[in-house]
C-alpha cells in the first residue's frame, strides 16, 4: 500500500510540485493574505491566452502568405481592429469608472469574451472568413479592458508596507513568466493545426474567467473613490449659464504626472512602432546569417528579456525622484535610436529591442510612483484606468506608422530617434523642475 501511495505521489509531483512553487512565490510577503497573490496568478493566465491568439493571428496574417500581401493583410488588420481600437479606446476609462461594484464581474467578462472570440477565430482561420477581423477587434478590446480594470483593483489588494509600484511590478512579472511558458507551448499547439492555439486560449480563457471571482470582494468597493478627468473632460462640466465645477483630475495635481505620461507615452509609441517595422523590415532583411523567423524571433526574446529586467530593477530601485529615472531613461532609448539609425546592424536592432523593453518597464513603474504620490486617493484608480488608456492608443499609432514605413533601417529609426527626441524635450523641463521640487515624501519607485 505503501509503495502504492509512493508512485501516486512521484505521478502528481510534476503538477503538484510546480504549482506549490508557484503558489509560494505568488503569495509570498503578505501577497497571499491581501489578495494579490491571487491577481498575481490572475495576469498569468491573461497573458498566457493573449500569446496563444498571437501566435494564431501572427502565423495568420504574417507568416503563412509572402512578405508583400502579408504587408497588406497586416495593413487590411490595422485598419479593421485598429483604427476602430484608436476611436473607442478613450470610451474604455469612463465605461469602467461606472462599474466600481463590478469589477471582478468585470474581469470575468474580459476572459469569458475572449474565450468565445477565440473559437470564432478558430472557425475564421478554417475557412477564411473576414470574421477573424472583427474578432480579432473585440479580442483586443477585451483585453485593454481587463488591463484598466487590473490597474485599478491593484490599489485595493496592498499588502502591508507594499509600494504601489512594487506590487505592480509582482503583477507585470507574474504575466511576463507566464506569456514566456506558454509561449513554446502555443508554437507547439500551431505545428499541429492553426487552430489549436485558439482551442488552448479558449480553455485558459475559461479558467480565467473563474479566478476572477476568486478574488476578494473588497476589489469591488469604490469606497472613497471619485473619477480623475483630464483638462479635456473637465470643460465638458462646464455650461454656458454654470459655474465651472472642479473636480481632481490629472492636470490638476502637478506637472510631474502629465510629463511622466507624455514621456511614457513616447517609449509605448516606440515599441508599437519596432512591433511591425521590425516584423517586416527582418523578414525582407533577415539579421545576417539568421533566418527572417530566427532574426524576429531573437529581437522578439531581446525585447521580452529587458522588459523582465527593467519590471525587476524596478521591485528593487529605491529612489526620491522616479522624474530623475524617468528623464534618463528615456535619454537611453534616444541613444540607442540615434546610434542604430548611424550604424544600422544586426547587433545594434537587439540592443535597442532590449534597451527599449527595459526602458519602458522602468518608466512605467516610475509613472506608477508619481501616479501614487501626487493624485488623491479617492480619484487614484480612474487615474490609472485613464493613464493606461492613453498610453495603449500610442501604442496603436507607432503600429500604424510601423506599418506604412518604407523597410530601411536608417530610414525607420531615425524616424524612431526623432519621435522619442520630441517626448523627451517636450518633458524634460518639466520633470526636471518636479524632481527639483522634492514632491512629497510618499514617492517612491518601490
């Protein structure tokens, strides 16, 4: 009987063990107690899903058709699920700022939508049919939903003497480990058939939608809660016979956030630009001796490993000023674009994939930080959610421009230098001036 339970255990190890390993490491520092262990876990299966429709769209649309009409169904992609994207993306923050009671309710449908577009997108690849693309539009409006809604319920779910930033980091790190495990697994599922990725994402998708309701109730309280608005939503409270009223909003509590959004805004608008110049430009020009599909893929790795990177630096960076890392930073990433347009190379495209990921994570988690320290409490989860909107439409303008650039190098970063030149002068002065100011002494990066 023994030896009986001695093989069920060596059987159930290879589940058991790693989920264990998992479950403490999610839960670890008072994570597990506050809830965040369990949105921890939560983003890990919405990024293993998001990579397994990836990898199904991407060997759709890209890869399976030569470099010139795969260049026009990506353009044909943009223009169907893009340019809807840019038109409601703004409507996303506001619809949500209505629904504080629901979020996990809100969460749930994000997973649950995703999951039944995925088997649309299975029949759509069968046969061919234009549906992919309105799917695919309603698959990409889902997930930024869910990422607002996250941004929001994880100021509730602060363990005791966690920094906002920090516990952010945990999030982003969870779903970047995750999208790295399942991505393999999604290539492997699109050696067997284009549809199998969409089968896996449609289960995974499924599970979500049940963790969802795992969370704790307290993510659906908007006790204390006001909406933020930026200068443009505050007019609209204004009448021809009314009195302006005034309500906390973005441009209202410092200059140090809307500089740190411009700036962020300018390195998202950069890795939306690299995502489909790069896709094309390596499949034209492969790095040398590479294969178009091992150059993107090792640009693609470069990218994935200094955005880890930059997510970790952040969990450990104790700073006054996150501006001062900001400002540097993004001063990086000009460097890196200057110097791989001058000298064009294989080297040089990796280092900058990799010198962006970094960049970008870090200048968030910094956003976060100042997001913290200088917007109220009680308007600080609209804030995020209206943040985050803004920087995924810029994401989505650096893919259009991405996309209709001519493949040169030279050509295409110097462009990439110039876009990230204007962000950075465009704050500097003004992020420079906040760190000066000392800001309060909640800020912090971690």
């Amino acid at each position: 009987m023994g030896s009986v339970r001695s093989v069920g255990r060596a059987l159930h190890f290879p589940v058991t063990g790693p989920a264990r390993g998992i479950r403490k490491a999610t839960h670890a520092h008072g994570a597990g107690e506050s809830g965040l262990g369990k949105l921890i876990e939560l983003h890990g299966v919405n990024g293993a899903g998001d990579v397994m429709i990836t990898i199904a769209l991407a060997s759709t649309v890209f890869f399976s058709v030569p470099t010139d009409e795969a260049r026009g169904r990506v353009a044909l992609y943009l223009a169907i699920t893009m340019a809807p994207f840019t038109v409601l993306a703004p409507v996303i923050g506001p619809l949500l700022d209505r629904l504080p009671h629901g979020r996990r309710a809100a969460m749930a449908g994000a997973m649950l939508a995703r999951a039944l577009l995925a088997l649309i997108i299975a029949g759509a690849v069968s046969t061919g049919s234009l549906e992919l693309y309105p799917a695919a539009l309603g698959v990409l409006v889902a997930s930024k939903a869910y990422g607002v809604v996250r941004s929001a319920v994880v100021p509730r779910l602060l363990p005791p003497r966690f920094s906002l930033v920090k516990a952010n980091s945990r999030v982003t790190l969870g779903g970047l480990a995750a999208t790295a495990i399942a991505a393999p697994i999604g290539a492997g599922l699109q050696a067997i058939g284009p549809r199998w990725p969409l089968y896996g994402a449609f289960v995974i998708f499924i599970a979500g939608m049940f963790l969802s309701f795992s969370l704790p109730s307290k993510v659906d309280s908007a006790k204390g809660e006001d909406v933020a608005l930026l200068a443009a939503d505050e007019e609209h409270l204004h009448g021809p016979h009314l009195k302006p009223v005034k309500r906390p909003g973005l441009r209202t509590v410092g200059i140090a956030v809307t500089h740190a959004l411009g700036a962020n805004a300018s390195l998202r608008w950069l890795s939306g630009f690299l995502t489909f110049f790069l896709a094309f430009l390596l499949r034209e020009h492969p790095l040398t001796g590479e294969s178009a599909a091992v150059s993107l893929g090792l640009v693609v790795v470069s990218a994935g490993v200094g955005n880890a990177l930059g997510t970790t630096v952040g969990a450990w960076l104790r700073a006054r000023a996150p501006e001062i890392i900001i400002v540097t930073v993004v001063a990086f990433v000009l460097g890196a674009a200057i110097t791989a347009a001058i000298f064009f190379g294989a080297f040089l495209v990796a280092c900058l994939a990799a010198i962006a990921g970094f960049s970008q994570a870090l200048a968030k988690l910094s956003l976060d930080a100042l997001i913290q320290r200088d917007v109220p409490e009680r308007v600080r989860t609209s804030a995020f959610a209206r943040s985050e909107t803004m920087l995924q439409m810029a994401w989505v303008f650096g893919g259009a421009v991405g996309i209709v650039m001519p493949l040169n190098g030279y050509l295409g970063f110097s462009v990439a230098a110039a876009v990230i030149a204007t962000g950075w002068l465009a704050t500097l002065k003004g992020l420079l001036s906040s760190a000066r100011q000392g800001g309060s002494p909640k800020a912090r990066v971690a």
